[in-house]
C-alpha cells in the first residue's frame, strides 16, 4: 500500500512540478517552481500569503505564525493549548482533550515575541531615514552669506569661555573655513581641504566646554563620544563607525544634515600605541588605524536608530568628507617628552637655554610638536589627518575667579538665580572668591573643582534659608569658605535686597 501511495504521490508531483528533497529522511515533498511554502502547513505561497523567513531558510506563513503565538501564549499564563476544531485535528485528539479537561499543563517557560523584532514582515516601525533624491544635492546647513565672521564667532565664545585666547581664535578661523568649504563646494575647480582640529590641554582647561559652545552658537548637529570605549571592530565596546551614528542621531536621522556636522572625539590620548608589543593592540594602534578613512572623508555604513550593527537594525551611508572631526585629549605625561627634547638643547655658553628655565616653565604644553606626539603613540598618519594642531592654557587663580562670576551662565549666577527664587539674595566677597580658587587650584582637576567646592559650603545654605522667611541676603566670606566662620546673614527690610539682586 505504501508503494502505490508513493507512486501516485510521485505522478502528482512529476505533472505539477518538480520533486525537491526537503527532509532528512529523503522523503520528497513537491514544491512549485518560484514559490516558496509554510514549514508548518505545507502551503505554497500563492495560497497561504506573506510568508516570514527564519534563519536556516524557514518559511512560515502568517496563519501558523499567528497561531503558534496564540499557543505560546496560553502556554505562557498556564491555561494550556486552546481547544482546536474538529475539521483540523480529527475526532480522536479531540476526545483526548475532553478527557483532559483541556487544561494539558506545560513548563512555564518564556518566548521571545518574534512580532516584537524589526525585520519580520514589517510588524514594527523602522527607524526612517531623511535623505535627499538621487540627483538631488543636499542644502547646507550653513548659507554661505550667513557664515559668522572669526571675529564674530569669538566675540559669542568669550561671552560663556574665559581665557584661552589662542584657542578661541584657532577654532574660530577653521570652523569658519570649513563651512565655507561646505557651502562652495568647490572653488575654481580647487578643492578645499578639510580642517580637522586636534586640541591639547590640562584637565579642566575647557576643551569639551568649548566644543559645546561652538556647537550650540552655530546650531549645528554635535556629536560627543569618547575614544575609550572604542576598540578594533567593536570587540569590547564601541567599534569606530558608532562615532558616526551618534552624529546621525544627534541630527535627527537626517543624513544630509549629519553629514555636514561636528564629531568631537574626547580622551584620543587613550588610543595610543601601548608600550607593550607582546598582546594585540585592540584599542590603541589599531583604533587610530581605523579612524584614519573617517577623517580623510569615506561612505560608512551605519545602523539607524541603534549604536551597534546588527541584523534587526536598518542601515544608510554616511559620507564624512564634509564633517569636521575635533579631536582633545590631556596626554598626560607629555609634558616630560617635551622637556627631554628642550632638555637637548640646552648648553653652555652666552646665550645658552639653562635647565632650569625648562623645568620652571608653565605652560610647557605650547611648546609639543608632531614628533613629541609621535614619542607618546600617536602614529604619524593619523597625525597627518589633523592639520590643525593647538594648545590650551592650564587655569590660573586669576581666570579660576573670573570663571566664578564672569561668564553669562557663571556658576554663581546659577546659585544667585536659585535663592533670587525664595526671595533672598546671595553675595560673594572678593577675598572669598580667591580662597576658592585657591582650593582649586590644589585639587589639579581645573574648572570642575570649582562646583565641588561650592557645591559643599553652599548645602547648609540651601537648607536653611527657605525656614526662614525674614532672612533678605546672605554674604559668603572669606572665613566661611576657609572653615574659621560662617555667613553674614541680614533681615529683609521692605523687599530693598530684592530690588539690589534684580538691579532695579
């Protein structure tokens, strides 16, 4: 009987189409030429519909699909498998349930919802992406008649940084020059450059802050990452094209715009070439290796939406060659490399250089060249690819006073807003200024540990003065920061206190 049913099961399928061999067993199973069939039912295509694909080839149609969800489901709460029709399963499987009470118990296992994964059948919204038509070129972000002048951008930075003049100016001239190249393109057939920066300073000096206060003065997409977390493809953290989907969601998916972005780079002093060649270098060399075609300008695949590459994440192209890269870093122990080199060049003699005046000198960071970075572990091509090569000043008791009470969003003013809010206003004395900047200067961590300071003598302040009504100003002094007093306190007399700190 099994021979005539495999014969007549074999003529069927040589008239309909081809036999394929589907199964372990060699057990042939007709499938129509171009169509491809459910896994479960056996239906092709053109009958059952919208087919989802699995890995290892899987085809399973929406029905089955649809029930094995309902399944798992009620597997999942405990009620045991819904009771099926009697057309689909036969008398028998459903006096068995009956008896059963159709409560047949299963493991409490959990399933993961394939409806919930991007990529099946379209069942979850993608991220989309915003790029222009074939054809098409992209406006810029920045007219070209617009463009703020270097002055005028300095002009914006000093009003928030302090200090820094050389700084302030670098970035300002090549900020301006290159979206100048941005929105011309070209010029007379002569293309421009690209002018990406690499900064070096103290802890503190202000080289994130700066970048943040470029960024948000021209209104363009800024991307802040850290070259930490980044290693060889992604082997720990972070692989090297994440740097270029921050951008891509800090410019809202829009790919036009990201592309004509900033991408600053912090910690790049971390990527250097490690003293020890006898393990590989997963996040040093090979880091600055791999960042070499981002700041030369190449299309780089990303995902949307997401920071690592995986198959439920959609992807795009991004071109880097109009994006300018900032790269900072302290490069701590740099500064021993430059006084070695000045150190060789001292001699007797009149006018000879003395040790001495090497090893007293302040801001020795001013004097680094290609060579002394080369000595720390920063690879000469990577080197090449930031052209524009400046230093920052290490804070001084001067600019740490002026960093208190100068800028527009000072951190004094910040306090002096909170407490003008509870009607009581707040007050600094000189000699108080200075003996903060003084503590900060002894923590070596720069500008950051100008709030941790005032952070801790200001808490008791915040916590007495809103149970107390009658209280009208409070005078920080000298020996309250030091620890040898307290505050000066005053009575609020007719709102007079209020209209001071409002300069009315």
């Amino acid at each position: 009987m099994d021979e005539n049913y495999n014969e007549v099961d074999m003529d069927q399928t040589e008239e309909q189409g081809e036999a394929v061999d589907l199964t372990e067993d060699g057990d042939d199973v007709w499938e129509p030429d171009g169509e491809e069939i459910c896994y479960l039912c056996r239906r092709p295509e053109s009958t059952a519909g919208k087919m989802f694909h699995l890995p290892n080839h899987i085809t399973i149609c929406t029905d089955c699909m649809r029930r094995t969800m309902e399944t798992i489901s009620r597997f999942e709460s405990g009620l045991g498998p819904e009771e099926p029709d009697a057309e689909e399963t036969g008398s028998d499987e459903q006096q068995s349930d009956e008896q059963d009470g159709g409560k047949r118990s299963f493991p409490r296992l959990h399933f993961v919802n394939l409806a919930d994964l991007a990529g099946m059948g379209g069942m979850m919204p993608q991220q989309k992406v915003k790029k222009h038509k074939e054809g098409e070129k992209p406006k810029p972000i920045i007219d070209i008649h617009n463009i703020p002048a270097p002055h005028k951008i300095k002009e914006k930075l000093d009003d928030y940084i302090i200090g820094q003049e050389h700084a302030k100016k670098v970035i300002s001239v090549a900020v301006y020059n290159h979206y100048k190249r941005v929105a011309t393109d070209t010029m007379d057939e002569i293309e421009i450059e690209k002018s990406n920066m690499l900064m070096i300073g103290p802890t503190g000096c202000g080289k994130t802050y700066l970048v943040k206060t470029l960024a948000r003065l021209l209104d363009v997409p800024l991307a802040i990452t850290d070259a930490t977390s980044l290693t060889e493809a992604g082997y720990i953290g972070d692989d090297i094209e994440s740097v270029v989907s921050k951008l891509l969601a800090a410019a809202g998916n829009d790919v036009d715009k990201a592309e004509q972005g900033i991408i600053f780079i912090d910690e790049i002093d971390k990527i250097a070439k490690k003293s020890n060649a006898n393990t590989r270098d997963v996040s040093g060399e090979s880091v600055q290796q791999g960042m070499l075609k981002l700041l030369e300008g190449a299309d780089i695949e990303v995902p949307v939406g997401a920071s690592s590459k995986n198959a439920m994440v959609p992807m795009t192209t991004v071109n880097t060659r109009n994006i300018l890269f900032i790269c900072g870093g302290a490069f701590p122990d740099l500064e021993e490399i430059i006084k070695q080199r000045l150190h060789k060049q001292t001699g007797i003699g009149y006018n000879a250089e003395l040790k001495d005046s090497v090893d007293k000198e302040k801001n020795i960071l001013s004097k680094v060249t290609i060579e002394d970075l080369r000595k720390f572990g920063m690879i000469p091509e990577f080197l090449g690819r930031l052209p524009i090569l400046y230093t920052l000043e290490g804070l001084t008791e001067e600019m740490l006073v002026r960093i208190l009470k100068e800028p527009k969003n000072a951190i004094l003013k910040q306090y002096q807003k909170l407490l003008l809010l509870d009607e009581v206003c707040l007050e600094f004395t000189d000699e108080a200024l200075e003996a903060i900047a003084h503590k900060a200067i002894e923590k070596k961590i720069g500008a950051r540990a100008l709030r941790a300071i005032i952070e801790d003598f200001m808490l008791d302040i915040m916590y007495e003065t809103p149970k107390d009504d009658n209280i009208g100003r409070v005078t920080i002094t000298k020996e309250y920061i030091e620890g040898t007093g307290g505050p000066l306190i005053e009575i609020r007399q007719g709102g007079l206190p209020l209209k001071e700190c409002r300069g009315e």
